[in-house]
C-alpha cells in the first residue's frame, strides 16, 4: 500500500465526561448510517469531553447532527494519512512540512497492527491550502 493523503473536514461537538457520552453519539450516527473516516476525544475541562468527528460524507453526519440536536462546530479542515507502517513515515511527513514552514500544531496517530498506519495532521487555516500543495493533494 502506498501512502495516500487526503484532505478530511471534521466537526466538534461537548459531551458531559459520563459513561456511555461518547456511546451515545457514536450509536445514533450508526443508526444514521453515518461512517466516520477518524474519532477522538479530548478532555476539555472537569466536566466535559470534546469529541472530533471525521464523517466520510458530511451531509449525512450534518442530517444526523440536527435530527439528534447535537451541536456540531466546523466543518474545520485536516489532512488524513493513512499508507505502510515503517520507520519514519512520519519524520518524512513532518520533513516536507518543515521545510516549507508550516507548523503541525497537532496530529494523532495509530499502526494498524498488521503493516499500515493512519494519521491525522491539522495546520493552521490560513496554511492549509499551501500545505495540501507541499503534500500533493
């Protein structure tokens, strides 16, 4: 598998940090039939927990979100990585970024267990469209 780089747009949403928040979310769009490309959630405080949504087709999470009243912010706009696990994948992507002076500010990532790796790579707005040039997407 080669490495292919997509550009992704994504949505945040607050739940309460409780058992079963995130279950919550997560079930109702998969009644909806909504695939998620990625997922993460990130404490936001006490009491509260961000969740990031990466939807494959915005429009059907976008019609889950309002049949739910689930209050989406975005659509914010990532880099999704995904390609052959092996030593230095990552350096090579943060190498070309870099050296065209664009800062990840944040990116998570995960190997697959069998070979593959997938990552998600967010820049500041106003360098996105220079990153997806550095990039090729």
């Amino acid at each position: 598998m080669a490495v292919t780089i997509q550009r992704v747009e994504y949505f945040n949403t607050h739940v309460r940090d409780r058992p079963g928040a995130a279950y919550e979310v997560l079930s109702h769009l998969t009644a909806a039939d909504v695939n998620l490309l990625a997922f993460s959630a990130v404490p936001v405080g006490p009491e509260y927990t961000q969740l990031v949504l990466f939807p494959e087709n915005v429009d059907m999470l976008a019609r889950a979100a309002q049949e739910w009243r689930l209050d989406l912010t975005g659509p914010n706009r990532a880099f999704l990585i995904q390609g052959d696990d092996r030593l230095g994948a990552l350096a090579d992507i943060h190498r070309a970024l870099s050296e065209a002076q664009i800062n990840v500010y944040a990116s998570n990532g995960v190997t697959d267990g069998r070979g593959g790796f997938g990552y998600i790579v967010y820049v500041r707005p106003e360098d996105f469209e220079r990153a997806s040039s550095v990039l090729g997407v």
